[in-house]
C-alpha cells in the first residue's frame, strides 16, 4: 500500500492523450492522462470507461449529443458507444479502465498507444 498524491503524479508527465497508470485493481488499471485538443471518435466493444475530471473542463462528444464536464465531476461511458474527447484547454482526468482496454478501440490513429507507461 502507498498513498499517492495525483498532484505530484501530474507533474512527472507533458503529453497530452498517452495516458499513465498509476495502480491497479480487481483487473482495472488507474490512469492519469492530460488531454488538450480533439481525440478520434471511437468506442470500446467490451469494456465501459470512467472519466473523472481532476482539473479543468472536458466535452465528450457522442453522435447524439454533447456532455460537458467540470472539475469533480465523472461520466461512465457504457462499452460500444462511440464517443471523442475534446478538450478547449489542458485537462487532467483520472481514469478507471480494464488493464485489456484498446486506446483508441478498433480505430488506428496518430493518437493510439500500444502499451501504456506507469509512473
């Protein structure tokens, strides 16, 4: 066991949309990402995703609607539903994902991580 301090994890990292893992458990893997810009459209067919918005605002956009969220806020997205993050200005988000979750789903991009680094 050892306490963690998000802050601190935030500073050891600059790039935008490769996320960190920090912990894991029960098959999930604790994420921090920072995000600034637009992701790709995508969805993940077997597994739902948690984002919890550490600092600053995130749009995630879904085919039929927006939804915005703030700082202390969190949305579970379901798995097969196709949805892009958009970030206007830097966003920190914690993230909650099985340690088997695709990056970007079945979507190749520029974006996409192979494997993700732990800090």
């Amino acid at each position: 066991m050892e306490v963690l301090n998000l802050n601190d994890k935030f500073s050891l990292f600059q790039e935008y949309w490769t996320p960190k893992i920090i912990g894991q458990l029960n098959g999930q893997d604790v994420k921090l990402a920072k995000l600034m810009g637009e992701f790709v459209w995508h969805n993940h067919k077997e597994e739902d995703e948690l984002f919890f918005i550490v600092k600053g605002t995130l749009t995630i956009e879904f085919r039929d609607k927006k939804v915005k969220l703030k700082e202390g806020e969190m949305l579970i997205i379901p798995k097969g539903i196709d949805h892009k993050p958009v970030a206007i200005n830097e966003v920190w988000v914690l993230l909650f994902e099985p340690s088997t979750i695709k990056h970007t789903g079945e979507v190749k991009d520029k974006l996409t991580k192979q494997r993700f680094d732990t800090i």
